[in-house]
C-alpha cells in the first residue's frame, strides 16, 4: 500500500508550457503547464473542446496516433522527460490513462478485461488475484458482474471496469479522462466516491479530466480551468468553488439564475475574465 494520506507536497507530475498541434497545422494546446501532487487528486476542467484530452493524451504520450505532436515545452515524470516514452514504458513508470468513452473489450468478461490490465507487470497469478480482489473490493458490482461480457454490462459499470483495468497494472498516478460522461448523477456520484476512496485509502494520485466542474470541485483537491486551449484560472478546489467567475460560468449558480450552456458558449468569446 502507498502512502494513506495525500502530503500534497512531492510534485510527480510537471507540465511545462507545452503547445499541441495537430496534422501539423491545428494548434489546440497554446502553452499549457500544471503540477500534479503526490497523493492528490487534481481536476482539469473546461467545456467541450477546450483541450482536455489532448493535455492528457500529451503526456500518456497517445497523440502519435491521431496524428498530434507537443512541438514546444516539457513533461516530466518524477523529474524525468518523458515525453519520447512509449505509453506502455510510461505505465512501467506507474502512469495510466483511463480513456475517454470507458474504452473496454465489449467480447471479454469483467474479469478477462480488468485482467488485460496487467499485462506489463511481471507479476504472479498470486499478486494478480490480490489486486483483482483489491479491485472488487472497491467495485462490488464488478464482482456481481465478473463473468458477464462487458458489452453487455451498463455505461457505469463499463466505467467501473475501464478504472479497475487501470488499477490492474499498478499505477501511481491516473490520468482520467471524463468519468461522468454520459452517467446518471446517482452514478457520477458514486464514481467519484470509488476515486476519492482508492486517492485516501490507497494514495493514488489522480489527474482527472471534467466537464462536470461541479462534482469535480467537490472531490479534487486543487483545479485548473482550460479554454481553448489554455490555462485561464487555478487553484485550490475550495477557493474555485467560492469564485465568483467559477460560480457564474462554470457551475451555474450566479445570482441571476442559472446560466445555460450557450450562456457560458458566449462569455467565452468574450473572455472577461482575460482582460
Ligand atoms: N485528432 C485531432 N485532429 C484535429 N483536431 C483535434 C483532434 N483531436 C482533437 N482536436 C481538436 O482539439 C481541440 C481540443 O479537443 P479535446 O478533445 O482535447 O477537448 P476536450 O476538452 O477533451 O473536450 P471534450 O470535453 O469535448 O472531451 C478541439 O477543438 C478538437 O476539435
Ligand atoms: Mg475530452
């Protein structure tokens, strides 16, 4: 077991200014940076297209394939660059992305899939079936569900076994991308409980990626705000919960009633907050 209370202090996790292009022409991140703690849990947040997956993809290094490149800046693991690893050295490094859309082996079972997650370990079938045990544990469903074909299992569960395959090859630190997607909030809420349980009982650190600024905000400890492609505000998931920009834009609570989407669509265009 790693450490049970997040220090908040050891940085894992640095990225520094780094700019995204894609097919050589589209630049979508325009100077990124953040720090992961050890042991916290970090929330980067933003609407739709800000560039939320593509910071995380920067740094599990998954841009190669949809034809992305960071052309400017730095990731570092643990002081290392890593960014010319291949995702598979960085998981041996105990960094794991859990994809967008909770990708899963629709043919396997529960059980075959969180299995697959341990792939890279060296390890024995007696250190697997701990972590496995270790995986029910914390999603009780899945071991209600361990031999049902995952194609078959719902949206949340398919989440559940997308976290637990992750869980499967021992990280450190998660990069999630958009847990809630697509969840029922009774859902959402529970997944969100399962990683601030797995952050303070196991110590993994999570960097995770929301449109849901409101459930994020409540769990993570410390918050970026991506638009378009750059960092516009940080801090302390409780002082962004009280700001009143956040308030108003992001979690829909401003005094003039609640804001729609459209709403926020259109303050983006004109960046108050920037100025
Ligand atoms: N493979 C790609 N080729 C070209 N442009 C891309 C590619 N992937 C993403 N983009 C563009 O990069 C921008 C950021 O996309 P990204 O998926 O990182 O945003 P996001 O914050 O994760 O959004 P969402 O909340 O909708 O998942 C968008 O404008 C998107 O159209
Ligand atoms: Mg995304």
């Amino acid at each position: 077991m790693l450490d049970a209370q997040p220090t908040q202090t050891e940085t894992v996790l640095e990225v520094n200014n780094i700019e995204v292009i894609y097919n050589h022409v589209i630049l979508v991140l325009k100077g990124v940076s953040l720090t992961v703690p050890k042991g916290g849990i970090t929330a980067l947040l933003g609407g739709n297209g800000a560039g939320k997956t593509t910071t995380l993809k920067a740094i599990s290094n998954l841009l190669r394939s949809e034809r992305g490149e960071v052309t400017k800046g730095s990731i570092q693991y643990r002081g290392e660059k890593v960014q010319d690893l291949s995702p598979a050295d960085l998981v041996t490094k105990g960094v794991i992305q859990v994809m967008e859309g909770r990708h899963c082996f629709e043919h396997l079972t529960v059980e075959e899939n969180l299995l697959t997650g341990a792939y890279t370990r060296k390890a024995g079938r007696g250190d697997i079936d701990a972590d496995l045990n270790m995986v029910y544990d914390y999603f009780p469903r899945l071991k209600e569900r361990r031999k049902s074909q995952a194609g078959y299992t719902s949206g949340g569960e398919q989440q559940m076994v997308a976290i637990g395959r992750a869980l499967m090859s021992r990280p450190e630190t998660i990069l999630l991308d958009e847990p809630s997607m697509g969840l029922a909030p009774q859902l959402v809420e529970q997944i969100f409980e399962i990683v601030k349980n797995l952050n303070e009982n196991e110590g993994y650190t999570f960097l995770l990626a929301e449109q849901n600024t409101n459930v994020a905000l409540r769990y993570a400890h410390y918050g970026y705000i991506l638009e378009s492609g750059r960092i516009v505000m940080d801090g302390p998931a409780a002082a962004l919960r009280e700001n009143p920009d956040v308030k108003e834009f992001y979690l829909g609570m401003s005094d003039e009633g609640r804001k729609s989407f459209r709403d926020v669509r259109s303050y983006r265009r004109r960046k108050r907050w920037l100025s």
